[in-house]
C-alpha cells in the first residue's frame, strides 16, 4: 500500500543549502519520488539524471548547445578533468593544481576571484546544478594505490596525488553547489581484501571530515555547498565504523549520499534514507538503470548515452513501452539504431519517430548517417542531442509511472518489448580521449591511439615534421610519435617557410 510522506525540510541545514523533498514511496527498497531544489538553480524531480561531463562539458556539445538538450537540469564534473598536470613550483615544497597544456605556477581557474569560478571557467549556464566529484565516470583504474592521506587522479600527463585537504580548498574554491566527498576505493581490483576494506572505510571517514571541516571555515554571506557523503561498495558490517560516526557525529553536516554499489542499498542506515541518493554504480543499458531505480535511487550520471553516441547509435525506447502489434511474437525491439550501415543513406525518416528534439525535427537519418562518413563531427553533435532527449523523455515516464503505481507492471513490460542491452558498436567513432586508453592498451597496440581517417601520399618531408614525423625513420617507426611532438616545434609556426623553420632543426632516428 503506497504511503504518502508528507514534504518535510531537513531543518538542520542552512537555509541558502539544497532542499529534498521525498514526495512519494512505499519502503526502503522500492522505487521513490522526489524533488530536489537549490537556491537559483532549476529543481530536479527525481528520479533523473545529471549530465556526465568530459573536461568541463558533455561530450559532443558545446555549451552554447547546452539549452537545447531539454529537461537537463545539472551535471557532473570531476575535478581530475580540471586538473591536468600537477607540478612543483620552484624553490617551494608547494604543489599547484594546472589546467593548461603548458604548466603555469597558477592555473587559469584559480587565478579568478569571482564567485562561481568553475561555473564560469566551463561557461555553464547559471540555473543549472553544478555537482564536482574526485574521479570522472567511469573512473580510469588507477596503477597506484591511494594512500592513508592521498587518492590518485587520472590526468593528461597521467595518475597524480593530491590529499584530501587539497581536494577541500579546491572545492571551496571552485564552488560546486554540490561536492561529492572523496572515498577510498579501488577502481579496477577484482579481488579486495578484509583489510583492505577496513582502510576503505577508515580513510573515507577522515575524508569526509576533513570536507566538512573546510566548509565550516566559509565565512558568512559567502557561496556555501552541500556535501554528499560516500557509502562504500563494501558490506554494512564492513564500514558499520564508518556508517556509525556519520550517523553520529556528522549527519546534519551532509545533504546526501553517493551510493557506488546500488544492489547494497538495504544495508543503507535508516537515518539517511531521507537524504538524496546519488548513484556511481554505472548501468550497462536502460534495463539495470529501471532496476536501480526500482531499490530507490534518486539521481544518475549515466556513462552509457556518451557511449552509444560515440558508437553511432540513436537510442529508441520509451518508458512504459509501446503495445506490441503482435501480441503472440516474442521478438524484441532494439534499444538503439546504428547509423553506420548505407541503407540509411536514403531513409528521410527521423532517427525516431514523434521525437522532438533538434536532431529530429531538423534532419533526417540519411543527413546524419552522410555526416557518420564523412567523419563530420556534426554527425556525433546530432546524436548525442537526440540520446539525451530520449533519456529525459525515459525519466519522465518513469516518474509518471511510480506515481501512477504501476512501475513494477511497465519494467515487466519494458523488458518485454526491449532486447536486454544496446546494439554493438559497428562503425568507426569519433577521436578518442586521452583517459579512454589505459597504459596497458597501449602498450599492447603499437602506434597512435587513433588511426589516421585520411592519407596523403604526396607528403614532404617539412609537411612530415611539422606533425611531429621522422621522414628518415624506420617505417614502423614513422608515425609512432605523437601530437605531443609538436610541442617541440613550438615558435617554428611563425617562420617564412617550411624550409627556413627546419634549417637548424635536426631530426635523427633509430640508428642515431
């Protein structure tokens, strides 16, 4: 029998911090509404999702196409995006965070002095939610351990270290409305031992202190944040010590949890289950994401749109799915559309039929399917607009069927109608980001991450250098260097001609 709760405040927390309402639900492990509001951002009815970020934005649109991905309320950045090289400053044991290519002492982003510094540095638009975590989703595995005072962030010039009080100032200083509080956990590892559970609970109690701690030194009148506080995905009795001093001591110091492990939802305290659930444990598809939502998780970064974009594919479902014309067959309908195959090249149809977002109003399946070919990066700009408007629409059905209380009868239907996972992946995606390749990838596949889309064989050998080549190498050796080389060349852009820029420039190979 479905209990209303009556909107109550969590009336220990400041006025100018977040507010979450549980409209509706039926008990601890069952799908729940909410509205979750923050002064002068948009209010989120949950569940939702929030916007899964790559350095600052989501991947594919740029932020003046931002508003057109309707119903998309806030997003996630991780501070490992910002940061992309740690570096000494000289003649001081102080380290600074850099966001440019080249290191500088200060970076950009905290040189400024104006309120909402990393909202303005990512050009986010003021009524949207800002929420900053440690690690990006999914997370890069890390190859060093953390320590009892440092985690390991993945940046362009690899893993670094920063300590739990860096991560503190860094979030006061950025000022997130929300920041998620570093957790000690093993990204990558199969196998996890008891004590090293034990250290995962240990460190995470002293680092969400440590978070709390810096925020009660923002001096009145200044932008405060909300702080979401990490259940670990390890067993209740496991981090009990942890769950025990957060219950105690420091529950009315937080406005949420991050939960990284939704199917441990029932070990979750009873004294939090008032606060918003944010969800780390990353879905494969729209299926596990309905059953996370069936245990009661409230909000999402959803790693899954990006992906099926960047593989070509336009998602096509809606929650609660359609009436089958055939009632008696039981062959489902796909998740998505592969715009890679040539038959598309003449449909006029949108990607999907009564969408409406921009994608689908303005073009047709043949437009973009030319742009997959021609290696346009339009092509992916389209489809990552269409996914997120097929996701919004997707929440928005959910919310109206746990209001309407048939939520368990539609995922029954759903998964009914809909194959279990996405379409593989058939065409060639769109450049890969650096994080995306793990060490050992590399290692494993020699030459470039990315193979070249065109080929000129009419090459120079100025033409050759000037990205980074060695004309005179071995030819397994030619094109192994990187664009890294160009930093290099640095200075010869402004030269007269190919010939004078290299005249003192001395390229060797192998033999050398």
């Amino acid at each position: 029998m479905t209990s209303e709760i009556s909107p109550t405040k969590l009336s220990q927390l400041p006025p100018e911090m977040l507010d979450f309402t549980l409209l509706k639900t039926t008990g601890a492990l069952t799908p729940r509404l909410g509205r979750l509001t923050f002064p002068g951002r948009k209010t989120l009815l949950t569940p939702t999702f929030l916007g899964n970020t790559s350095r600052g934005a989501i991947p594919h649109i740029s932020q003046d196409n931002f508003r057109k991905i309707a119903g998309l309320n806030g997003v996630y950045v991780a501070l490992e995006d910002c940061t992309l090289s740690l570096v000494d400053t000289p003649g001081t044991a102080n380290s600074y965070l850099v966001i440019e290519k080249h290191p500088e002492k200060t970076p950009p982003i905290f040189q400024t002095e104006q309120a909402n510094s990393l909202r303005r540095f990512i050009a986010l638009p003021k009524d949207s939610l800002l929420v900053l975590g440690a690690r990006r989703q999914p997370p890069t595995p890390s190859p060093a351990a953390n320590s009892n005072s440092e985690i390991a962030l993945s940046t362009s010039y690899g893993f670094r270290q920063i300590t739990s009080e860096y991560y503190a100032a860094a979030a006061r200083k950025l000022q997130p409305d929300i920041v998620v509080a570093l957790a000690d956990i093993p990204f990558g590892q199969e196998a996890v031992g008891i004590k090293r559970k034990d250290k995962m609970s240990d460190r995470t109690e002293v680092w969400v202190r440590d978070v709390i701690a810096k925020r009660k030194t923002i001096g009145e009148g200044e932008p405060r944040y909300s702080i979401f506080a990490p259940i670990l995905p390890i067993d209740q009795d496991l981090q009990s010590w942890y769950l025990e001093h957060l219950i105690d001591d420091m529950v009315h110091e937080i406005s949420g949890v991050a939960i990284y492990d939704a199917f441990l939802l029932d070990d979750l305290p009873e004294a939090l289950h008032q606060l918003p659930r944010l969800s780390f444990h990353i879905p494969a598809g729209p299926n596990e994401l309905l059953r996370h939502i069936s245990l009661g998780m409230d909000i999402f970064t959803i790693p899954f749109i990006s992906d099926a974009t960047d593989a070509g594919i336009a998602l096509d479902f809606t929650f609660p799915a359609p009436q089958k014309s055939d009632p008696d067959s039981s062959a489902r309908q796909p998740l998505g559309l592969d715009m890679w195959p040539a038959f598309h090249a003449e449909s006029t149809l949108p990607l999907t039929n009564e969408c409406t977002c921009y994608a689908c109003t303005k073009h047709h399946r043949a437009y973009v399917q030319h742009l997959l070919a021609a290696k346009e990066m339009l092509g992916w700009v389209l489809i990552q607009l269409h996914n997120h408007t097929i996701l919004d629409a997707f929440f928005s059905g959910i919310r109206t069927s746990i209001d309407n209380s048939t939520f368990e009868q539609d995922v029954a239907a759903f998964e009914a109608f809909y194959e279990p996972s996405l379409p593989e992946k058939t065409g060639q995606g769109p450049r890969i980001r650096g994080y995306q390749h793990s060490g050992l990838e590399q290692k494993k596949v020699p030459g470039k991450k990315n193979p070249k889309a065109f080929h000129n064989f009419q090459k120079d050998s100025v033409l050759q250098a000037m990205h980074g080549q060695q004309p005179n190498a071995k030819p397994e050796m030619r094109d192994v260097i990187d664009d890294e080389a160009l930093v290099g060349l640095v200075g010869f852009e402004n030269a007269e001609s190919g010939e004078e820029a290299l005249e003192d420039l001395k390229i060797e190979d192998d033999k050398s």
